[in-house]
C-alpha cells in the first residue's frame, strides 16, 4: 500500500460515497486551546466512514465474485455499509448478524437490500455461519476490517481531509478493529507534512495500546463501554501498520466518551455515536500538549439508537 493506491482508491469509490464536509466550533476550539477541523463521516452515506472501505473492497471483486455475491457477519455499521455498498454496485450481500441485534441495525440492513442470516449471539456462530453461507452460495467473504482493500478506502476520509488541509500537525482518529486508523495513518504518512496520528481508544477495550507496548496482539478482557464501535480487537493486517505510523494512542474513560458526544451534540447540532467521541475526549484529555495546534478530528459515524443514549 502505496501514495498512488491510496488516490486510486479515491478516485474508484469516488462516484460511490460523499465527500462529506469540514465543520469547525469556535467554542471547541476555545476549550481545547487548538484549532480543529472536524471531519464528518456522520454524513457519509449509510451515516459512517465504512461505506468507503466496503466499496472499495467490492470493486475490487471479479465478475465472477460479484456475480455469486459477498457475506460478513456484523451487527453494526458494516453490515450496514456492505448491504448500501453492494446495492448500489446490483450485487447480493449476506450479513450474518446475532440474534440479539437492535430490530433498528437489522431494519437498516433490509432497507439498503441486505439479506440477514440470524445466527446465535457468539462469535464463533457468528464465522461458522458466515463460512456456512460462503459454501452454500459462493459468496465472497469480506472482513469489516483487516482487509487490505478496507483499511486503503478508509484511509480516503483522511486524503480527503488534508487535501482541503495540508497543514495539519496532527489527526485523531477512533481506535477498535484498526482499519481506520490505519488507513489514515497511511494518509498522513504519505500526503501529510510532519502530520502524525493519534488514536483514542476506551479503557474499558485497550487492546491497540496495549499492543503497541507490547508488540503484540493482545485481547480485552471485558468489552464494557459505550463506544460499541470500538470492541472489536486489532487485526493482524491493522496492527503492523499502526505500529509502524501511528504516534501513540490516547485511553479514555467512559465519562469522557459521554462529555465528548454531548458537547458536539450541543455546540456543532449534529449526531455523533459514543465511538466517534471518542477522538475528542482523547484530545481534550491531554490538551495541553496540543495547545496552538491545527488539528484534523475523524468524526466517524452518526448511527445512533436514540432510544439509547449515554445521557
């Protein structure tokens, strides 16, 4: 993964996502003491930054792969993300989701003409169906993240963002499964000047800093926190590259995560879910490292169950 595929994957998935716009809070600003540029995948189709990732990992399918089809299993915003990505590309996507899932996630899912496949609510039932399914249909088995063709469409939020900013110091993105960050860590990496990434991440799912301390995969013990986004834990594709271009990430508490999504509720008027809050409570939590800084924030979904809320 290159400077060129990462604009080649700009330019294919182009026709396929928004370009989704640059917010800026005054108020924000004050209060952390930096200048910040808010990058709002809240307003991406489907509502999050994964509806590139799953494009781009469907285009680069054969004729004969699209024809049979592609399967994941996800009970969130991928699943959501690949039912739009393939719908819009005439193609048939399997999401494998839990039992347990939100009647809203799984609604959502059947409206951007994804076909569900309950399976029980573990893990383990969860892949043994999604390879039940790859079997049985031929369809194509696509990862919400530790996919190379994922992590270089999600990086095109951050192109994005220093096209319209080249001088940014530093871009704070959400860490859970790691293809975000990583897709922009390889942005600022190679479109960047000086500009480093730092994740923000929850205690309650520390995994990825864990690991970077380690140098090694590690697990979570408990997955308690409001940023459900974030519980996945890091790949083995994710992590190398995180190792190798992200600053360092910034833990969090869940009081944060909440004080985070209610002061972007509040002062900017739009919808963030708790994981896309995250990013800025690590800010705010260290600010005064970041005083005087320009700084990109990855805001990365809205998809909020409202009936649901951490506050």
């Amino acid at each position: 993964m290159n400077a060129q595929s990462l604009s080649d994957t700009a330019a294919k998935i182009s026709s396929y996502i928004h370009r989704t716009p640059i917010l800026t809070s005054r108020l924000i600003n004050n209060i952390a003491g930096a200048e910040i540029y808010f990058k709002c995948e809240n307003f991406q189709r489907m509502g999050a930054f994964k509806m590139r990732g799953a494009t781009h990992a469907i285009l680069q399918l054969s004729d004969e792969q699209k024809a049979k089809g592609v399967v994941t299993h996800s009970s969130g915003n991928y699943a959501q993300a690949l039912s739009l990505a393939a719908q819009s590309l005439g193609i048939t996507a399997y999401i494998v989701m839990p039992s347990n899932a939100p009647q809203v996630k799984k609604d959502a899912v059947i409206d951007y003409g994804g076909h569900i496949i309950e399976c029980p609510p573990t893990h383990k039932d969860r892949e043994e169906t999604a390879k039940r399914i790859q079997l049985e249909k031929g369809a194509t088995f696509l990862h919400p993240y530790n996919d190379h063709n994922v992590i270089l469409g999600q990086g095109t939020a951050a192109l994005e963002l220093l096209e319209d900013h080249p001088d940014l110091t530093h871009i704070f993105a959400p860490v859970g499964g790691g293809g975000l960050i990583a897709g922009t860590s390889l942005a600022a990496h190679y479109f960047g000047t000086n500009c480093t990434v730092i994740g923000g991440e929850p205690f309650e799912v520390d995994d990825a800093y864990r690991a970077l301390q380690s140098g090694t995969l590690e697990i979570n013990e408990t997955t308690d926190t409001a940023a459900d986004g974030l519980k996945m834990p890091l790949g083995d594709l994710t992590f190398p590259i995180i190792q190798q271009y992200v600053s360092e990430i910034i833990r969090v508490d869940e009081e944060e995560i909440v004080s985070a999504m209610r002061l972007i509720w509040e002062r900017m008027k739009i919808i963030i879910e708790p994981s896309c809050a995250v990013p800025l409570a690590a800010l705010l939590r260290e600010k005064e490292r970041f005083q005087d800084q320009k700084i990109g924030m990855i805001l990365s979904g809205g998809n909020v169950d409202l009936s649901n809320l951490p506050f």
